[in-house]
C-alpha cells in the first residue's frame, strides 16, 4: 500500500517514530521535510507499507531523493514511482537498500544506474590530540575565498551541487579555516546532523599545500569543539578515497554504517 503525503511536515510526523530508530541515517528526512511545501511529480513524500515492513521516499528538488527503510517494498515503490510519472534522478540510502534499487531499476525498467559516490559514515566520541591554534573561524571577509573553495571542493568531489552564497553567507560562523601567504589553505564547516550530532563538511585544502597537515588540524579542532559541546562528531567519506580515510581513522573517527549516491541514465 502505498501513502503519498500532502506535505513534509505531515510525512516528517506520520514517519517520525520509524525515521527516529536511525537518527544518524534519517537525518537528511529531518532537514528536508520542512521544505516541502507542496506536492508534484518532482516534489514528493511517500510511504510504501505491506507486511509490517515500510519503505519511506522523500524527494524534493535539487536534492537527491532519500529512501529509507525495507529494500524488499522496492518494487512496489518503484512501480509507483515510475507508472506514475514521479521524478527520478538520483537518489541517497544506505547501500544495502541502494543496491537493490539499483538492480530494480536496471532489470525491470530497463535503466542504467550506477553508485557515483561511495560513503561511510564516520563518528568519533573521543578528543584524541589537542586543538590548533592556527584554526581560526570564519567571518564575512571570508565570503568570497570560502565560496571560490567550495568550488573547487565540488569540483574535486564530482558532485553537481551549486554554491548557495546567500545561504554561505548565513552560516559563514560555522567554517573554521587556515590561512597561510595570505589566502586560505585548508577549511571545513560545522552543519545540522542528529540531535545529538554535528556533522563535519565541505573539508578542502588547496592543492599546493596538502600533505602538510593542514586538513587534520582542521578536523580535529571542529571535532574537539563539537566533542566540547557534548555532540558527537561526524563525518561523511568516500570509500575510494584511502587519504581521507586513513586521517579521519587517526583522529579516532569510526564507521557506523555505509551509503551511497545513485545515478540514473536514459535508457540504451
């Protein structure tokens, strides 16, 4: 059965004690949910449930659409989805669920669909070295050399996100950053993850100075100061990346579980 809700907040409370079991996974749900306001073929909220096992999507644009829950209700969602005539770019779960979207998709409906980014998410409880003095947070003089290195970070990531300098220019406090010769050389920000967690992101240091350190002080002084606060810190990293990940290991940082962002082509 499935139930299409009117908007996020009516999806948010109808799903909220199943969304709340994975906090840290369900986060995105959280975030996202007030910002749907009005339901389309682009912009959705929907549940699928036979069985006791329920299936959750929420999709609103530009972000991915988020699934959650019972990867056996994917072939009813997606039949839902697709005879419908729903949107469907991209989409962000945990890998298990991912994966067995991904091959519905290929084998029933003929699309080609693949993996584009690999993560595990990451957590560490415990400061383990002392914070750096170099870091320093950021300001609105900032502005402009943060939103030129957020593009660069998404560049690098292969990610087709767009800079938001307004939205930059709001949380501009939340960036810690390093400067050296005058420029900024390595930053990260602090963002909205489970209640009892902050989430470490848009981690980039310029080309010309890796290797030298920069990054960990970095994220180790973001993760002393959330730890400080009494929060969890925690991170997204992608699996194909054994720089970033053998780091944020030896800052204490340990995986919790796996996700993945999926991608669907037209058909051959």
């Amino acid at each position: 059965m499935i139930t299409e809700y009117k908007t996020g907040s009516d999806f948010w409370e109808a799903n909220r004690e199943l969304l709340n079991t994975a906090p840290d996974l369900t986060a995105f749900f959280k975030l996202d949910s007030p910002l749907l306001k009005e339901t389309n073929r682009s912009n959705y909220a929907l549940k699928c449930e036979n069985g006791g096992n329920t299936l959750l999507a929420l999709k609103i644009e530009p972000f991915n659409c988020l699934l959650f829950g019972d990867a056996a209700r994917a072939p009813e969602l997606l039949s839902f989805i697709m005879n419908g005539g729903y949107e469907l770019k991209h989409y962000l779960s945990e890998s298990t669920l991912g994966d067995a979207v991904l091959e519905e998709l290929e084998k029933t409906y003929g699309l080609s669909c693949r993996e584009t980014l690999a993560m595990d998410y990451l957590e560490a409880e415990q400061q383990t070295e002392p914070s750096s003095a170099e870091v320093l947070t950021a300001d609105e003089s900032d502005l402009d050399e943060i939103c030129e290195c957020l593009e660069h970070f998404i560049t690098d990531c292969g990610l087709h996100d767009t800079i938001d300098r307004k939205q930059t220019k709001k949380t501009i406090g939340s960036f810690r950053l390093i400067r050296k010769n005058g420029e900024i050389v390595s930053m990260a920000r602090m963002a909205p993850a489970a209640e009892t967690a902050v989430r470490i992101v848009a981690v980039y240091t310029r080309d010309a100075y890796r290797g030298k350190g920069y990054a960990r002080k970095v994220v180790n002084t973001l993760k002393n100061e959330i730890l400080s606060a009494g929060r969890r810190a925690v991170l997204n990293v992608d699996r194909n990346n054994p720089i970033s990940y053998h780091l944020y290991a030896s800052l204490g940082f340990r995986r919790v579980f796996s996700q993945g962002e999926y991608r669907i082509s037209d058909p051959a």
